[in-house]
C-alpha cells in the first residue's frame, strides 16, 4: 500500500531529497510511464516485521543449519505459518548439521526468527572460523521480505540498527540458493555494519528480479558489499544506496555480471572513497544504459574505480569525473571493453598513464567526444589517455 506520493522532475532532485536528511527506510524509486518523471513511493512499513517469505507455488523452503564448533552462534531458528500465533523450532546442536524442511502451498506466508550469542560469534555462520553458512533454500519461487534483524534477535528485532555481534561475514551467501524472485520488501536495518556483512547474499541468484528497496547505511566497512549481486542475470533494480563514506574494497563487483540491469544504482553523496572500494563494481553488466549523471568530487583512492564499467557494452555516457587529482590505477580499465561508449568527461588535470588509466578505454567507440579540464596540460591519446579519433573539448567544470 502507499502511504503517500511525491514527484520529481529528475532523478538528480530525487537523490538529492533521500539524501537531505530524512528517514525514508522503505523508499522506491520508480519511473513515470508517460513523462519521465520520477517519483518516491512510501511503501507499507516492514520494520516492524518478522523476516518472511510468501510461495508463489507449491514446494518447500529449507534453513540449514552447518555442523557447528561448540562457540557456534545461532541458538535456535523459528518459524510460523499463522502469522506467529505457532511457533516450529529446531535448535542449534553441537557437531551437528541442523536442517528445518518447511513444505508450503502457494501464497503460503512463512515467518522467521532466530537468535544469536552476543560478541564475536554471528548469526549465519556456525563459528567464527566455519567456512560453511547457514543459507536459505527452496524447491518453489518466493517472495522475500521484512526486517533481516529478527534473525538475529528474535522477538526483540523493531528498532535495531546495531549488529549483535563485532564479526564478519555475518549474512555470507543467506539468499544465494533461495529461488527468491521480489526482495523490494526485505529490511536490511544495520546501519553500524561489520566487515563483509553482506559479501555474497545473493551471489549467483538466477531468480531475483528486484533487489531490496534501500541501503540504508551510511558508512560501509570493509567488503560490506562485496560481491553481493553478483552474477544475478535476472537482477533489473538494483537497490538505493545512502552510504557517504564507501571502506576498503565495500562494492567490490556488487553488481558484477547482472546482465539485465539496465540503470546503476546511485553513490552521489559520497565524500570518503576507499581503496577498491568500487573495483569492477559494474563490470560485464551488458544490460546497462543508464548511470549516474556525475561522480562526487572527492579525492581518489588507489584501484577506487578500476574495472568499474569494464563489458557495459551498451553504456553511450560516462558519469563525469570532477577529481582533479588521479591515484595509482584509480580508473584503470574503468570503460574497457564498452563498445558503444562515445562520451566522456574527465576533469583531472594529473597527467593519464598506465600508472592512473591503464587501458582506461580500451575497446570504447571509434568515434566519440572527450571533455578535459580547461588549462589542463596532458595531451595523451590511445587507450591510456583520449580515445584515438576522438573530438577533445574542454570545460571548467
């Protein structure tokens, strides 16, 4: 249901407005069919709501739970098919594979809960030293959504922010074998996150569609995201992403191989880039046409956007590039391989070389335009520096 509807002209005006300050923890951005325009729809709240999963067929969801060391975390996992009236549960055992088999008919809705030890030990790991996830699975096609922390705290879950635990690799590949079609309603609500909290949460997903709604964090640690569409060839809407500080290696190859995403999810507000922390973050996204208009101008990282958009084949204009200031291999590889790339604009007055740029536009259009800062002095061409038969323009901004 919609609560309440507001329109931009632009997309820009739009980010600008999440971005101001408000808290919008269920917002979508969706495109008007007839105008353009864009428009922010306040969705019924799912905070307040058990993580859940709605059968769109018959079949059977399953949560395993690995063979754990005896510091494992998750004591116990729920669910309910009544709305929490029931409750089945099956309890952590020690050096024991845990396995819950829920049969559902379609439109069946599922509700879940689980707990975990407060510390370093975490919620879908069996120990801090397992290499072996608790995931979710299922035979049938599902819908996911709800607030993520009632795995973690059980009934105690509305109003969390904080993970219960300092440990990394806390949601590793949840999703990534859920044959989940719509997550637009799945709450992620940390917005203190821990190293590689989501790394792969819904890696090589060949059902997902839509994404969820909204990242709500604003300061990524390292390998928050990493990898964490990767290879989803059905993905067409990627996320909201708020963050304004991106750590070491956050969105490395995020997105990578989502070969149906057609418009980049926007990092407009960012003001701290770390190292890597966008490495080949679209890279091989084929599908894609659409990406933000301009990058913030803020200073660069080594590696921070290299192999961004290498294999965006379909992509015809570059963000803007403000930095004036290039970090070693900062956009090395960055458009390679875009075939149909024909416009760019870069506005660093540091000399390119194959120590900042290297094959930066390898494989990009024969012909195209190239903006550079007016009063730059570099004169580079080749794939390290202007695209050969290029038109050079200049701009102050």
């Amino acid at each position: 249901m919609i609560k309440h509807l507001t329109k931009f002209s632009t997309s820009e005006e739009y980010y600008a407005f999440i971005q101001s300050g408000v808290t919008l923890p269920n917002v979508s951005l969706v495109g008007d069919f007839y105008g353009g325009d864009y428009n922010v729809e306040y969705w019924t709240d799912e905070t307040e709501n058990y993580l859940w999963m709605s059968a769109l067929e018959d079949g059977q969801i399953t949560f395993t739970i690995p063979s754990k060391n005896q510091t494992a975390n998750i004591q116990y996992f729920s669910w309910s098919k009544d709305n929490g009236t029931t409750w089945e549960t099956v309890n952590n055992v020690d050096n024991q594979q845990v396995v819950a088999n829920i049969n559902v008919k379609c439109l069946d809705k599922v509700i879940f809960k689980a707990e975990c030890e407060s510390g370093t030990n975490y919620t879908t790991k069996a120990s801090e030293t397992s290499s072996t996830p608790c995931v979710f699975t299922s035979t049938c096609r599902v819908n996911l959504g709800g607030n993520l922390a009632s795995l973690m705290y059980g009934d105690n879950f509305v109003g969390v922010t904080t993970m219960k635990t300092s440990a990394s690799h806390a949601f590793f590949t949840l999703f990534s074998d859920l044959k989940v079609i719509d997550a637009s309603c799945l709450v992620l609500p940390f917005t203190t996150l821990t190293n590689a909290i989501y790394q792969k949460l819904f890696y090589n997903n060949n059902t997902l569609v839509v994404a969820p709604r909204c990242l709500p964090a604003k300061s990524l640690s390292q390998q928050a995201y990493v990898s964490m569409f990767l290879d989803c060839p059905s993905l067409i809407k990627g996320p909201q992403i708020l963050c304004t500080t991106i750590g070491k290696s956050a969105m490395t190859s995020m997105f990578r191989g989502c070969v149906s995403l057609t418009e980049a999810p926007v990092i407009s507000a960012t003001t701290t880039l770390g190292q890597s922390c966008c490495f080949r973050m679209f890279s091989g996204c084929t599908g894609l046409t659409k990406v933000q208009t301009r990058f913030p101008n803020v200073a660069l990282n080594t590696y921070c956007y290299y192999g961004m958009y290498d294999g965006c084949t379909s992509m015809t204009t570059a963000p803007v590039l403000p930095s004036p200031t290039l970090k070693g291999n900062c956009y090395g590889n960055m458009f390679k391989g875009c075939s149909n790339l024909s416009y760019i604009k870069a506005l660093f007055t540091t000399t390119p070389s194959d120590t900042y740029t290297a094959n930066w536009v390898d494989g990009v259009s024969a012909n195209g335009t190239f903006v550079k800062k007016t009063g730059a002095s570099w004169d580079v061409t080749g794939v390290n520096g202007v695209p050969a038969g290029w038109t050079v323009e200049t701009a102050s901004s």
